[in-house]
C-alpha cells in the first residue's frame, strides 16, 4: 500500500510520473520473462519508481550481478535508496546522464536495459538520444525492455534498433505494451 500511496503522491506533484500505481505482479513477470537471470551480470533500470521491478530484479538476480537505477523523482529515489543491497546502485539522475554515470568498463556490457519512463512525453530527438545511448551501453544482443501504455515507441525503436517486437500486458493498471528490442 505505502508503494500506491507514494505513487499517488508523486503524479500529482511530478509532471514526469505517467501512473497513479506501481507496475502489477503480473507485468513483472510478464517482462521478466525475457531476461534470463542466471546469465545476466548486469541491468540498468530507468525509472524504478517505487521499485517493484527493482526488487524482483534483486531477488532473481545472482550474487555478482550488478543493477543501477536511474530515479529523478525525489520520493521514489529516496524508497529505492533505502534498499539494503551491494549489488545495487542507484541515481538521483536523468537517464540522459547514463554515459557518464555509468562506469566505464560497462559501457557496452549491459544485458539489459529495462524502461518505465514515460517516452510518450518525449520530442522526437530526446527519444532518439536516450535510445541511441541504451543501445550503446548494451552489449552485442543485449535487449532494452520497456513498459509503457501506448503503441508510441515502435517507430523510435525501428530508427533506433532496427528491430522491435511487443506484446500486451492486460493485467496492469494502466495495461501496458511491453517492448523488447534487441542490439544486432
């Protein structure tokens, strides 16, 4: 409940937060079933909202997997900052940050890049520049995964990955479309 309450605190102050509530159980199993969590070193989550995602990454992922978490909402950075886990490291920063934030010798060693951000509320060329610098930090078929509650990013990710597929998730408030692109 206290993720709810933080979540509707948090749309009615933040111009950047696109839902009343945290993602449901069976949209993070519904996403989660294109990583393979035995195999993955590394995740970057934009957006960990109250860290739902977050949290389920944690417990799937092996012992030295590494997660950073990119959080610009004051009260769902300071939720997921209270997280108890070496593995985890998180930014009070845009995701536009992402190439200097992240260390270095990760650049382009990612398996995963996974999205909550509202693209929808992007320009064209602010969508195009966070999905050139994902695809850049991933690693040769390393996959961005995002969840969003429209039909919005299959051109972007066509000019920005060449590829794309989707999927619907009815089972979330608001229903969101997954996408999967993969970096060839």
């Amino acid at each position: 409940m206290k993720g709810t309450i933080e979540f509707l605190k948090s749309f009615a102050s933040d111009k950047d937060v696109a839902s009343i509530t945290p993602s449901s159980k069976y949209c993070v199993r519904q996403l989660c079933k294109y990583i393979d969590f035995p195999k993955t070193d590394v995740i970057v989550e934009y957006g960990g909202g109250t860290g739902v995602f977050t949290k389920h990454f944690l417990k799937e992922m092996h012992p030295n997997a590494r997660l950073f978490v990119f959080e610009t909402n004051d009260n769902f950075y300071d939720l997921l900052s209270s997280i108890d886990d070496d593995r985890l490291t998180v930014f009070h920063e845009s995701v536009e940050d992402i190439l200097t934030l992240l260390p270095d010798d990760l650049v382009g060693n990612v398996d995963h890049v996974i999205s909550g951000i509202p693209f929808s509320f992007f320009d064209w060329d602010m969508k195009m520049d966070i999905l050139s610098k994902t695809k850049g930090v991933l690693k040769f078929e390393g996959s961005f995964l995002a969840y969003q509650t429209s039909g919005h990013l299959k051109e972007p990710l066509t000019e920005a990955f060449g590829n794309f597929t989707t999927e619907f998730c009815w089972k979330n408030i608001p229903p969101y479309f997954i996408y999967e692109s993969i970096k060839d």
